[in-house]
C-alpha cells in the first residue's frame, strides 16, 4: 500500500495511524489452482477501503456513530479506544455469523497497532509542521476531485469533520517521515539478502502428507493429528515405508487422494505458498523430512525432493517493490517491539455491537459479501488463499 492509500484508509477509519483493519475469511478473486484440487479463492483478510468520493457505506452512519460513542473498548498505555472508531470500520462490510468475537478482536487488534506505531514515531522525535498537514489536506482534496465529488461531501458522508482530516494528515506526514529515515538503500539491501527465497526466485520441489485439522478445534484434536504425523516420519526413517507409500496411504490432501501422487507438489516458489508451509520446505535439504508443521489446514509432513537456484534480483528495476515490501516489514516490526512494552488492555465485544450492525444492513447498502472460510481443501493453498491479513515477507 502506498502512502496515500495508507491515509485514506487511516481517514476512514478514524484510526491514529491504523490501516483498516480487516476479518478473516473476506473472500475476493482467484489464486493459482491448489494442489489439494479446489480452486485457491482470495482469503485475504482486507476491509474494503473507500477511494475519496466514496458513498456513505450505510444510510444510519451518523446514528451508528453516536450510539455509545464514547464507550471504551481498549487502551494502550494512557490512550483510550472508543466504540466510534471501530465502528468506522465494521460499518463497511458484514460480519459473518459465529465470527463476531474473531472480527471484533482483529480489528480492536488494528487500531492498537496504531497506536503502537505512532509511540515509536513520537518517540523518536518526528514532528509535523502545520505547513506540512496543509498540503497533505490540500492533496487529499485534489483526490477527491478527481474522482467526482469534493471535499465537503466527502467529510460529510463520512461524518468526518476538518480537525479529523488535519488529525489524520497530522499522523501522516509523521509516518512518512519515519519511513523515508528508516528506508536507505542500505536496510533494502539487507532485507534483500535476508529474502533470497522470495526476491531470487528459486524453486523448491516438494511432496508432503496432509492430516486435516480445522484451525479451530479442540488443542488436543489438533495434537492428535500432530502426533499421528510423528509416527509416520518414524516409520519412513526406520524404512519401513516411503514417504510416497505414506503419502498415498494417509494423506488427506485431496488431489492426492485422487490421483495417488505420492504427495508430490512439483516445483514452486516461496510466495506460492502460505508462510508457514513454504518457510519450512525452503528450509529443507533436498530428501531431508520436516517435524510436523501446522498450518490453518492442518498438520503436513513435507520432504523436499528437488531445487532449482533462482537468478540475484536486479536491485535498482526492482526497488519500488523492494522498498513497498519493506516499508510493510518495517511497519510490522516496529508494532511487535512496541507490544512488549505497552500496556495494552482489550475488552470483549460488547454484547449490542454485531447485532447493531447487523440491523443496519437492512437500511444501508448492501453489505459486502463475506463468509467465514470460503472452501478449500488445498493444505497448500497459494499465499493469496491466507485466511489471515497478508504480511510482508520477514527476514528469516
């Protein structure tokens, strides 16, 4: 995400520097086709994000606002949360039934992180002159003109007044600035090295053995299922059976049930693949067998069979990229030092929230399309099938 699109998602929002926080499950277009025989549909976990000029998601915005407004949810350190800011989020899509907590809590989860960035920014002294907020408004506002509307009816379907966009242009300018100090060409280039998995490009063949576990069960379902695995790998070790053997016999993965591969996957690269399945196949030594690997399809054993070295990544054509990939590792870590030294406290949702929104869709325009886990039985489902927010690719 660019900058400008990281303000306009922070406007909607009403975060102090959040981007719009996002539900898992939100489906969306294609994926390659997976290798467990159902089509990778898009499970990235994003809210949508209204482009400047956008309508007002529902026609009971303002009486959504100011029901309970000041209602606190959360806090980070001395720093309040309230139910207003997270309604400007969940008042743009449905929350599937039965995920009402999982939603509340990955988007209470967003702002937080907010905060966090802003406490690391401030702390290292950055500040925003009032010439700067001025032409961060004044280029917001030529955005909204060009894509039809201006920028009182944009405040105005959107509830928002000027010191909200100063606030937010306020916060911007000090996430630019910390990004451009924090993005030399030197850290690129580590980064860079730290990825060759991703950036080179290299291949990795690969079969595995899938034992499926719904993300959700029981700790002892999915222990079950890790164990079972332990005992495959020591019947393959000991030779009393090949992995192939094993694979056909006991993997769930269902083109493999189908066609009796041997669990093999073919080649693919790094990025094809969710984070965890992937980290550990490429860590792998070719004919070497990993532990047990969970990931939200299940357990997998996975025995690298095969690897082709990719080519150095042409760093000045591929620096837009490189720096974009960057800035969203930065963003990320940044977050994870700072929650180990706040204090940060989160309620559970309150009991009139989902239900509120709810009675608003009927009002409102159709509320975006959602469902909890759009269905797949790929345990290798490509990185753009990840039931969760996508992150960037973090230095192993």
């Amino acid at each position: 995400m660019n900058t400008r699109g990281f303000q306009i998602a922070v406007i909607v929002s009403a975060c102090l520097g959040t981007v719009a926080a996002s539900v898992p499950g939100q489906t969306g277009q294609g994926g390659r086709r997976s290798p467990g025989g159902a089509a990778g549909g898009d499970r990235r976990s994003s809210a949508p994000t209204p482009s400047p000029g956008m309508p007002a998601p529902r026609n009971t915005l303002r009486e959504m606002l100011m029901y309970k407004p000041d209602q606190v949810l959360a806090t980070v350190d001395d720093d309040q949360i309230k139910r207003a800011e997270l309604m400007r989020i969940f008042v743009y899509y449905a929350v599937p039934p039965g995920k009402e907590e999982q939603a509340y809590q990955v988007a209470i989860r967003q702002i937080v992180d907010g905060r966090l960035l802003l406490r690391r920014i401030r702390r290292e002294g950055f500040t925003a002159s009032e010439r700067e907020i001025d032409d961060d408004v004044a280029s917001l506002e030529q955005e909204i003109k060009a894509n039809g509307t201006d920028l009182a009816t944009f405040m105005a379907t959107n509830d928002l007044s000027m010191a909200d966009l100063r606030r937010q242009g306020r916060n911007q300018v000090l996430f630019r600035k910390y990004l451009e100090a924090h993005t030399k060409d030197a850290e690129l280039r580590a980064f860079v090295e730290k990825n060759k998995d991703i950036y080179n490009r290299p291949k990795v063949r690969a079969s595995h053995i899938l034992i499926k576990v719904d993300p959700d069960a029981p700790a002892a379902e999915r222990e079950r299922a890790r164990l079972k695995l332990v005992e495959i790998k020591k019947e393959i070790v000991a030779g009393k059976t090949t992995f192939a053997a094993a694979a056909n016999k006991y993997s769930q993965d269902e083109v493999n049930v189908e066609k009796q591969a041997g669990g093999d996957l073919g080649f693919f690269m790094r990025k094809q693949f969710i984070d965890e399945f992937a980290a550990a196949a490429f860590a792998l030594k070719t004919g070497a067998i990993s532990d047990p690997v969970e990931t939200p399809f299940g357990w997998h054993l996975i025995m690298a069979t095969d690897r082709k070295e990719g080519e150095p990544v042409k760093f000045e054509e591929a620096k837009p990229h490189i720096i974009e990939h960057y800035q969203e590792y930065l963003r990320n870590k940044v977050v994870e030092e700072e929650r180990k030294t706040a204090k940060i406290s989160i309620l559970p949702a309150p009991a009139d929230l989902f239900p509120a929104l709810r009675a608003t869709n009927e009002v409102g325009r159709p509320a975006t399309k959602s469902t909890a886990h759009p269905k797949t039985d790929s345990a290798t489902a490509p990185a753009s099938s990840r039931p969760r927010t996508p992150v960037a690719p973090s230095p192993r």
